[in-house]
C-alpha cells in the first residue's frame, strides 16, 4: 500500500504503489484487507498521491478502487451481512483498537460486534482501548523516544496478564507491542510471558475458531 513511504513523507517513492495497487485490484469488485492502517492508507493516501500527479484520469480510477477497498470486519458486517460465522474460541481476549482501524479506516465497533458473536470468547474489555499504543509505523523507530512517552501502560497490560490473548485488526501494530513491553513496567516479566502466553491472533484468527471451515481469501 506504499504507507511506509508516505507516513514517512516518502510521496514521490510512494506513488508508484499506488499503479501498482490499482493493476492488481482494480478489476475485482470487493478488495478485502487485514490490517485497518493499509486499508486506511489506500481510501485516504492513494487519492492523495494520485492527485499530486496531475492526471486526472488517474486520480478518478484510483478513487473507484479505494471506495471498493474494506477492512476485513467491514467485508462482513457492512457487505455480507454477517456477524456470527459461527466460530468457537474459547479463550480469554482482549480486543486493541488500532489507531488507523479507528480513526482513518474508522471501522467502529464492527470488529467488537463480530467478537461478541464468538461462542465460548471471554471478551474482557481493555483500559484505554483508544490510546495510541506508541507505533506508528516508522515513527515509532524515528522518533523512538517520543514513541515510548505516548504509550500507556494500560495498552501492554494484555501482554503481561495470564491467560489474556491480545487480539488486533492491524499486524503492524501486532509486531511492536512484543518490543514495547521491553520499555515498559512488564519489561522484568517478559521472559515469563513469552513462555505462558498462548499467543496473540489477529481477529480474523477468533472468527475463524476451532470449528468454523476453512476458507480461502485473496488479501491485499
């Protein structure tokens, strides 16, 4: 989706992902991503760059492929319909709210909607589920510091706490939490945690369950 370059004021190197994404979407109808900051990226970004290109044409074919462009949850609940895929996962989940799913995919609670439905789900609701957990993709290796002051603790709580498994929508932001405990309160617990967890799934993971079929999905 070429974000990297474009959070990082890359424009002129991100714009040929841009192309690119367009030939290798643009004739499906539905395009379905699993992670709200890519899918953010391509609705608000992709125009964006598009534009500063001047060619009109360009700007008008990648804005059609944005708006048919969704979030996994999305895809289920606003265009098939569904929320309960009948999955059964029967563990204790807490759901983080990326900051891209919330506030550039906007997804809104269509992800929590879909937990609910889970049979045998836990679903324990986490403290300032809202705050930004610190990443931000290259930010959060730029501007490290200021990455780790913007970071509750409240967000790295799941990591710490038996048998909580953490569940997202964005696997960026999946990836840095591991790296985030190391600078956090938990940090002298890790090594525990990293041997009693379960694991951390992304939510697609819970919908899919012990029970549900297998099924195969072209991702962006």
């Amino acid at each position: 989706c070429g974000q990297m370059f474009t959070n990082t004021g890359y424009w002129d190197e991100a714009t040929p992902t841009v192309r690119t994404y367009l030939k290798a979407f643009e004739s499906y109808d539905y395009i379905v991503g699993p992670s709200g900051s890519c899918v953010g990226a391509v609705r608000e970004q992709h125009p964006m760059l598009a534009e500063r290109t001047g060619d009109a044409r360009l700007t008008e074919r990648v804005r059609a492929v944005a708006a048919r462009t969704y979030d996994f949850s999305e895809l289920l609940v606003d265009v098939l319909g569904v929320t309960d895929v009948g999955a059964y996962f029967p563990h204790r989940v807490t759901y983080h709210p990326t900051c891209h799913s919330l506030r550039v995919a906007r997804v809104g609670d269509r992800p929590y909607r879909l937990l609910r439905a889970v049979r045998g789900i836990d679903l324990v609701e986490l403290p300032e589920a809202e705050q930004c957990c610190g990443f931000g993709g290259t930010f959060s290796v730029a501007e490290e510091p200021v990455s780790a002051k913007s970071r509750p603790t409240t967000v790295l709580l799941p990591w710490s706490t038996w048998p909580i498994v953490p569940t997202f929508t964005c696997g960026l932001v999946r990836s840095n939490l591991p790296f985030a405990i190391f600078r956090s309160p938990y940090q002298k617990s890790v090594p525990a945690v990293c041997l009693r967890s379960p694991r951390d799934v992304h939510a697609a993971d819970c919908m899919h369950g012990e029970r549900a079929e297998d099924h195969r999905i072209a991702c962006s």
